[in-house]
C-alpha cells in the first residue's frame, strides 16, 4: 500500500513537470513603460510573461534577468529592465552582482531560473510545493502502516 502512495505521489510530481516548456519572464522597461516602474512595486497581475523561446522574446534566452540602473546626483534618474537573458556579464553566475560604470552610474544586475516569472515578485512554486506535500503524506502514511 505504502509503493501505491508513493508511485501515485510521482506520477502527481512529473504531471506538473514538462520538460519541454522554456522558461517564461517579465519583459519590460522603465522608460518605454509604464506598467513597469522603476520606484514602485511590480505589478504582476498587469504584466504578462512571455516565453523566452519564442518570436514575442526581445532577447531570446534560459533565464530572466532584471537590471536596474541609477545614475548619481540631485537630478539622477532610475531605470528597470526585465527581460529574457542567454548569457551573463560574469560567465556562468546567478544571483545579482553590482557594479559602477565610469560616468557613476550604479547597476544591478541578478538572473535566476528557479520559476518562471522570477525576475518579477518572488514565490514558492507549484512544482516544490507539491513535491513537498507528497513526501509529507507519503511520510505520514508509510507511518500509519
């Protein structure tokens, strides 16, 4: 009874899995769009992902990326890009790195692949969660038996 369980558990695992699917991420720019702001919080109920594998993709790509630069100074300006990215500045990295350009400006620039829509709010996906629940019924049931 206890094989029934787990075997239904990772036919329930691989269900939500397709390993076909590209990843789908925020594409948008401050200063071209306004339903992409550069002081407020990102709405993603507003925006739409777009797959990173197809033609609506500016930068086709495997994972997201969000850059934000700032330029120094009482008249500065802040831009926000999201988008599709296929290569990193720093080789094979993830997470954000900061840098200065030689005018002052500040930039940040993290990639992630761990969701899609990553480079927008973060969440806990529905793949993990539900990996999660099935271990812990699976647990708990072999525990009954």
């Amino acid at each position: 009874m206890a094989s029934q369980a787990m075997i239904f558990c990772v036919f329930m695992f691989f269900m939500y899995i397709s390993p076909g699917d590209s990843i789908q991420c925020f594409q948008c720019d401050s200063n071209e769009d306004i339903s992409c702001p550069n002081d407020e919080p990102f709405d993603t109920s507003v925006n739409a992902k777009v797959d990173c594998n197809s033609f609506e993709a500016h930068t086709p790509g495997q994972f997201c990326v969000k850059i934000v630069q700032e330029s120094p100074g009482w008249r500065g300006w802040k831009k926000v890009t999201r988008r599709c990215g296929s290569r990193t500045d720093f080789g094979v990295a993830w997470g954000c790195r900061w840098s200065w350009d030689y005018t002052g400006v500040f930039r940040e620039t993290c990639y992630c692949e761990t969701s899609d829509g990553c480079n927008g709010v973060d969440r806990i996906s529905t793949g993990f969660l539900l990996s999660f629940i099935c271990f812990l019924f699976t647990h708990l049931y072999c525990k009954l038996l």
